[in-house]
C-alpha cells in the first residue's frame, strides 16, 4: 500500500433540517484496499456514502480526492472526476433506468467519459464486461426487470467498474440479495478489486460479511466514527462497547449457550446527542464524564482509533465486567 | 395429542400468463404445542406463501388444495366466521414490516384493544389496560402514554414490539413469525428474539419462526424445516441439522452464512447459480443443477420427503 | 419493447370497450380521409335540385344537403378531418411543449421551477375563451391561429402532470446512479427522466384530444373559429341548430359524428389509463 492516502475525508458534517446525520467524520482510504463501514440504521453510513459523490451537499468538510476537493470544485470538475469514483447502490433493480437496455445502462459511462470510442468498440467493451461479471453478451439487449435480484447487481457493478475507477463505494451491495448468491457477489468484488487494483469502501449493516471482505473496518454510531481498527484486530478484540456489543448481537451458528442481554434501547432524545458521548444511554461501562464530554477518536495503538473515555481500560480486559 | 398445527400436502399456485405459477407444493408438516419450528428458505422457497395460506391470507388468484388443520379444525375452504374467531386470537401472525400491518391512522391503543374487544369481549376501557400491560412486557416504555399515539409516531423497532403485543393479546395457541427480524438492526433483533423468547416460556405458545436467517433460527427454534423452491426438503431438530445436514442444500447453505467466530476466508463460500424463479418447470429435484452431488437420477426423478418423523429429507444421496 | 409496454398492451386488447373505441376511431379516421373518394361530390358545389335534401342512399347525397345544396356527407368529412386534425396538432404541440417544460422544471427545481411554475399559473388563469377572441380581434380569424391559440394552453396542463411525475422520479435511486456515473442535467432529462415518464403523457394526450376537439367544436359554433366556406363540426352544428325543426338531420348528422368521436375516445383514453396504471402501481 502506498503511503499517501487515495481518499482524505476531514470534518465531514451532513445535517437534514435540524437533525447532524454525520459529525464531523475524519477518515483516510488507501489504493486498493477493502475498508468496511459499519453501524445500524441512522448511523450515517449511507449519509457518508452520499457526501462522497456529492449526491448530497454536506454543512462542511472536505473530500479530496487525488488533491481535488470533491466538494468544492466546481460541477464540470466533478463531473470530470466521477470517472474514478464509482458507487454500488442496495437495491440492484432500483438503480437500474427500467426504460433502458441493460447494455445502454453499461454503456453510458462510456459514452460520458470516452466519446471517441465508436459504437462498435462501445459494443465490445459491454460484451467484455457482462462476460466478467458472470452474466453473457446477449444479455445487453434486455431490460433490468426480466433479470433476477443478484443479475441486476452484477449489472450495476458492471456499470460501476467499466471505467476502471480507483475507487468503489458498495452501499449495502449485498443485503438483498439471498445468502446464497451473496457469496458470489463478494466474490466478484474482491476478483474485481485484486484485478484493477480499485479501493473498495464496503458499507454494510453484516458484520459476518464485512469480517471477510475488509483489511480495514470503520464502525459509526449515530453519525459519528466510535472506532477503526484493522479486521483481525477489531473482530478478535472489539475495544468501543458499541463494537462490543454489535458483535455480541449477531446470532452465532450454533448458538452461544450464554448469549448477553440484548442492548436496551436508546432513550436520548436527539438534540442531547450533541453534547457528551451518543452512546452514553445504552453503555453499561458508562460514567459521569461520558455525559459532559465527548470523547475524541483517538489512536490508542498502532492503527486502532477509539472514541471512549475508557478505551484505555479495555486494553486490560480484566477491568471489564463481561 | 393434537397437533397445534398440522398441514398435508398443501399445493398453492397461482395463475400466470404462462401457465400456472407454483409457489407451494407437495408440503407436509406438523407443528405440536409449544414447540419452536424454524422455516428457513431464500427466495423462491415458497416459505411465507405456505403460513399465508394457513392464515387464509392468499390473494384471490391464489388456488390452494391440501389440508390445514388447526387444533384439528380444518382451515382450507372454511367460513370467514369460522376463521375469524380463531385469526387473530389464537393462530396469530407478525410480518417483516410493521409499518405496513398497523393501520396507520388509528392510535395504537384503539388497535391493540380492539382485537380484545373483539376476540375476547372485554369492554374499550378493559381492553385499553390490557394493551397497557401487554406493551410494558414488550418493553415498551411509558406504555401509556404510547396508547395514544400513532404509528408514525414510532421507532421501527418499537412497531415491531407493537405488532407482537397486538398478537400476543389473546393468548395464541401459535404464532407465526414471518422475517420478524428482518428489516431491524442487529441490536434490535436481538432484543426481538429475547421477546419471543420471553412469551414462549411465559405462555407456552408454539413458533412458527419463518426467515431466511439461519442464525436468527438457530437461536430460537427446536425444529428445523428447510425449504427449497416450494417444497420442504429437510425437516429435522435444530441441532442435528445444524451439526449434520443431510440436505446438499441445506449443507450449503450453512457453508454460505458468513461467520464471526470461524477463521476469516479469503474468498466466501458460494453456491453456483440461483434459485429457480417460481413457475420453471421442474419435473426433477429442483436443486440437481445447483448441487455437487447431483447424479442422473436427480435430473429425471423427484425425490420425496422421507425418514423418521424427526429426520426427514428429500434427497435421493442424502450426506 | 420493454415488457411493460407488452403487459399494458395485453391488458388493453383484453377490455373489450377499449379495443371497440379503438377500432371505431380507427374507423372514423379512415372515413374521413378516404371517404371522399366513395362519393364524387365536394363541399363547395351548390346542388339546386337538391337543396335541403333528406339523407337517402339513393341520390348521390348519403347524408343529405343544406340550405344551400352542399352534399352533406362531404362537408361533414371534411369537417371531421379538421377536428382531427386539430385534435393531432395541438395534442402533439402539448405534448413537445409541455414534456419538456415540465421535465426540466421538475428536475432543476429550485428557483427555476417556481419561476417556470408561475409562469404556468399565469397562463392557465387566463380565460381561455377571451383569449382566443382577443387573439382574433387582433390577428383576424384565420384557420392557422386556431390550431396556435389552441395548441398554446394545451400544453399546460400536460407540462405540470409531467412535472409531478419528474418530482416523484427524481428520488428514484437510478437517477442518482446516472448523477454518479457522470451524466450532465440534459442527459439525465432525456435518457432517464423522460422515458420514465411516457406512460402518463401518452393517457393524457389521448384524454385531451377529445377535449381539443370539442373546444374547437364550440369555438366554431360561437363563430370564433372555422367559418364559410369552410366546414368543421362545429360551424356544421351551429348551421344545423338553426335548421332543426325542417332539416333535422343537418343536425344529427356532424352532431353524432361528432359525439361518437369524442366518446370513442374518452373510453380508449380511459382504457389506456386503466393498462398503464396497473403497471406503475
């Protein structure tokens, strides 16, 4: 891995009217490698997704890109730049123009981005990408409803990689989709990865799936990074109780005999998230300074950002109570 | 002793520009008082079309043919009257999106309590303070104040904790569970299962938990039935299904669940091409072009649901 | 053809009141066009032998004369193909005007749209009537600025249904694919946002084709639009109103004629809608 990082994201902040959907995200993505998002529903994940390519416009930040702010540089430059950030969406025949051949629907990035190329080489260049996604050439002539849930995906990351980007944002690529084409989904994200040395940003709600796609994993509570860890690190010795208790939720097969309580409810009302820590109401190792301070992500060891007031504790499990 | 549930050779099909559209045929299943039954299955399996027909829920271009008993009553083909006494109140049933099952301008309270007023013959002011109590042990906080509000008004998670209370509230003898945990996070679906949970050892009621989630299932259930492409192919007790899989499908499809505690793989484990779409004609074993074992006589001739009563599967080279 | 053109055409061949519009409209137009060549007299050639003549498939005049011994058959054609005519224009320039119009303000929004909006309001308060007399008092009555004056206001009720239709794709996941994949505001509009949206547009054209023809209808009866020596339903109802104690088929004749249309109409407009929407649901 190179050391300058492909993707800086500093100070990101999207508000939705008065509610903040991502504080203040800082991360850094490096050339080819698989980073997984995770947290459940309203942490932000697919906000983050979203502010990336400025499908939205965050409060403030910065998306810089090859030294490019994405989001200040004005739309022709965007425009110019979406050549090498591309997006996965969820729900495969959602993404899809159902007015427009499969193959129109590949195309189209070429007809954007490389104008000179003629409809035959056009042509060419889908054929060759609907056979490297696992689906055949006469395929381009039909329309996204006459094709399954997992075929549609494919279809979009065809799309989405016909033009060799650096970059690859998955929102959620795969939870739709059956687990036993899931499989073949991942697969074909990590050939396609290895082959074109694309980064992958995989968001995702599945921790199990995220554990064996990811080199590097960021976890998000109500809009915020709680920790960021290597893989191995981070499933093998969870440190922010969020973490913890995220992976502690996931139904194990078979099961554990003694499963832990399930993680009570959130009770803060949402203007109290702003000040002092947003997990504060649900962690069973909170304390009083957790209510008046935030805690800031910080490196705690090599690689490993934690957002705790006493994530120094955790590295000493015994001060846990379990 | 009666089964709770007991349903024979149920067919459900619908009609198709093409023809006739299988969603359900040849199944055979007996659920006993209090027991946990696990219905796993993915796309195609037919699995929700199966307890919809028990609930008589199907559309009207549905046609069903088979038996479903209930307590020994027969359901299929019986009077609205007769179904609606026992819908509801003792044969109950949750879905995936709870948004869509509350009506969404009535107050929660006028809907849990009417199903008392109805069911059960308690007055309006009787069965509010019943729907108080049932939604404190969903854990729904300030229980009271929650009657009057709206379903809008709520958290996915919590309409969830409301649509079980609402058939909780007459005492069923079964509950069927379709992808209950679906459309929640982790943290909430495992609060979900711990309801469940919870209302079996309280009340004694059996579970038909439907979901395409092995580990949601293996949590939960004492029986497993596996279901592929409408029909049931493996039906034995969670354990032993878990640990040894006697279906092809049923052993890949457990190699396919991504796993927290196993060692992490460099590629995932896959199953080669997809389920049949509903209405392919399948004159063999609907999973022989799927399956590493298939042989000659996979493609030609369709197994049946056979073994012990706890130990079945239709396969013609069980593992 | 994408399947649900296929479905939507399947259901309309399966309602029989659709396909019998259809066919009856079919059969009017083909009648109009071609059924002057069945019948050797023309519109302008004054019969004195038969003024005021009963329609009888004996003599050459099938549906009579007036009171000036002009065939009725031919004059009632060609009044039929004026109707047509404009109830194809003016559908045509709605639907130009107005898809566009309504696209590009439903998908730039912002100040754009309501800019484009008021402007909308603004016509569409306008009496419709008054404005067509207003344009004759200054232009003179001529066949061109009816199909004009028409063809103006048609277009705006098209271009809000298309606008709403834009506003509810808009949120549609493949438009923000084609925004991430690089397509510019104009390619978005044409490759994605207006083939989605044909389905209304086309039940709504067809809907107020017939709508068209009867303002015309009533434009030409008040005086305001076709007049001598031309024909169109209209003129040939307001002349027939006045004759119809003596000669009442002068009348009945473009009168049904035109009854039939419309109604035809209307139920395969109805039809149609009927086929599209299920799909859309």
């Amino acid at each position: 891995m190179t050391n300058a990082p492909l993707l800086q994201v500093r100070n990101l902040r999207v508000e939705f009217g008065r509610r903040t959907a991502v504080h203040d995200v800082n991360f850094d993505l490096f050339a080819a490698e698989a980073v997984g998002l995770v947290g459940e529903s309203g942490a932000g994940k697919s906000t983050v997704a979203r502010a990336l390519l400025r499908l939205l416009s965050p409060e403030q930040g910065s998306v810089e890109l090859g030294g490019v702010d994405l989001l200040k540089c004005p739309p022709a430059e965007m425009r110019a730049q979406r050549r090498d950030l591309q997006i996965v969406f969820q729900d495969p025949l959602a993404s899809l123009n159902p007015r427009m051949t499969v193959g129109d629907a590949i195309a189209e990035p070429l007809v954007i981005f490389e104008p000179q190329l003629t409809a035959a080489a056009r042509r060419g260049k889908v054929a060759a990408m609907l056979e490297r996604v696992g689906l055949t050439a006469d395929m381009a002539s039909r329309y996204p409803h006459e094709f399954s849930g997992g075929q549609c995906q494919r279809i979009g990351i065809a799309r989405a990689v016909v033009l060799k980007p650096n970059l690859l944002v998955c929102d959620e690529a795969v939870s739709s989709l059956d687990v036993s084409i899931q499989g073949q989904i991942i697969n074909l994200l990590l050939d396609l990865q290895q082959e074109m040395g694309m980064a992958i940003l995989f968001i995702s709600h599945n921790l199990a799936v995220v554990r064996h796609l990811s080199h590097r994993v960021l976890v998000m509570y109500l809009g915020k990074l709680v920790e960021v860890a290597s893989c191995e690190a981070l499933f093998a010795a969870p440190v922010h109780p969020y973490t913890r208790a995220l992976l502690a939720a996931v139904p194990r097969i078979p099961p554990v005999a003694d499963a832990p309580a399930p993680l009570p409810d959130r009770t803060l009302a949402a203007d109290s998230i702003t000040h002092g820590c947003a997990f504060r109401d649900r962690c069973p190792y909170a304390l009083p300074l957790c209510e008046s301070s935030d805690p800031p992500l910080l490196e705690i060891t090599a690689g490993r950002w934690v957002a705790c007031h006493r994530s120094h504790e955790t590295l000493n499990p015994l001060s846990y109570a379990e | 002793m009666v089964a709770t549930l007991s349903i024979d050779d149920l067919n459900v099909s619908f009609a198709h520009r093409t023809g006739r559209l299988e969603a359900v045929a040849g199944a055979s299943l007996r659920i006993e008082p209090q027991e946990c039954v696990g219905v796993v299955g993915e796309s195609g399996s037919g699995k929700t079309q199966l307890f919809l027909a028990a609930m008589g829920l199907l559309t009207r271009q549905a046609q069903v043919s088979g038996s479903i008993r209930f307590a020994g009553n027969e359901l299929l083909g019986a009077k609205a009257a007769v179904l609606n006494r026992v819908r509801g109140s003792k044969l109950t049933m949750i879905f995936q999106d709870p948004m869509a099952s509350l009506t969404p301008h009535l107050r929660i309270g006028t809907q849990l309590a009417e199903v008392l007023v109805y069911h059960s013959g308690l007055s309006w002011k009787e069965g509010r303070s019943a729907a108080a109590r049932m939604l404190d042990s969903v854990r729904i906080p300030d229980a009271t104040r929650r009657l009057s509000q709206y379903p809008y008004e709520l958290s996915g998670g919590m309409r969830q904790r409301v649509m079980l209370a609402m058939s909780l509230l007459c005492k069923p003898d079964l509950l069927i569970a379709d992808e209950p945990t679906t459309a929640l996070d982790v943290t909430l679906q495992a609060q979900i299962m711990e309801l469940l949970r919870a209302a079996r050892g309280e009340t004694g009621m059996a579970l038909a938990l439907i979901s395409h989630d092995l580990g949601v299932i293996a949590a939960l259930a004492d029986r497993i039935l596996v279901m592929y492409a409408g029909r049931i192919v493996e039906n034995a007790a969670a354990p032993e299904l878990l640990r040894r899989p006697r279906h092809p499908y049923t052993a890949e499809l457990l190699k396919c669940v991504p796993s927290l505690s196993g060692p992490r793989l460099a590629r995932m484990p896959t199953l080669a091409g997809q389920p049949p779409q509903p209405g392919e004609a399948l004159q063999a074993c609907a999973f022989a072009p799927r399956c590493p074992r298939a042989a000659a006589r996979c493609r030609v001739e369709r197994p049946a649901l056979g073994g012990a009563p706890m130990s079945q599967v239709a396969c013609h080279f069980p593992l | 053809m994408s399947a649900s053109a296929d479905d939507a055409i399947r259901r309309l061949r399966a309602s029989p009141a659709a396909v019998f519009a259809f066919l009856i409209i079919v059969a009017v137009v083909i009648i109009a066009l071609f059924g002057p060549w069945l019948n050797p007299n023309n519109t302008q050639t004054l019969d004195w032998l038969h003024v005021a003549a009963a329609p009888t498939l004996q003599s050459a005049h099938w549906f009579g004369t007036d009171r000036l011994g002009r065939d009725l058959y031919a004059r009632t054609l060609a009044g039929a193909r004026v109707s047509i005519a404009i109830g194809l224009v003016a559908s045509t320039i709605s639907i130009l005007v107005g898809v566009g119009y309504g696209a590009i303000a439903g998908y730039i929004g912002g100040r754009t749209d309501h800019l484009m909006m008021r402007i909308i309001e603004i016509l569409s308060g306008l009496p419709l009537i008054f404005f067509v007399i207003f344009l004759t008092v200054i232009f003179g009555r001529s066949e061109s600025l009816l199909f004009i004056s028409i063809g103006a206001v048609g277009w705006l009720t098209m271009a809000r249904i298309v606008r709403g239709q834009t506003l509810s794709i808009r949120q549609q996941e493949f438009i923000a694919a084609a925004v991430a994949g690089g397509a510019g505001t104009g390619r978005i509009i044409a490759k994605h946002v207006v083939p989605n949206v044909i389905g209304p547009v086309i039940v709504y054209a067809t809907l107020t084709v017939p709508q068209i023809i009867l303002f015309e209808s009533f434009l030409s009866f008040l005086g305001l639009g076709i007049q001598e020596p031309g024909a169109s339903l209209g003129s040939l109802i307001a002349e027939g109103v006045g004759e119809m104690e003596a000669a009442p088929w002068m009348l009945l004749v473009p009168g049904s004629f035109l009854a039939v249309l419309l109604l035809c109409l209307n139920i395969f407009g109805d039809g149609l809608r009927d086929a599209l929407d299920v799909k859309e649901a």
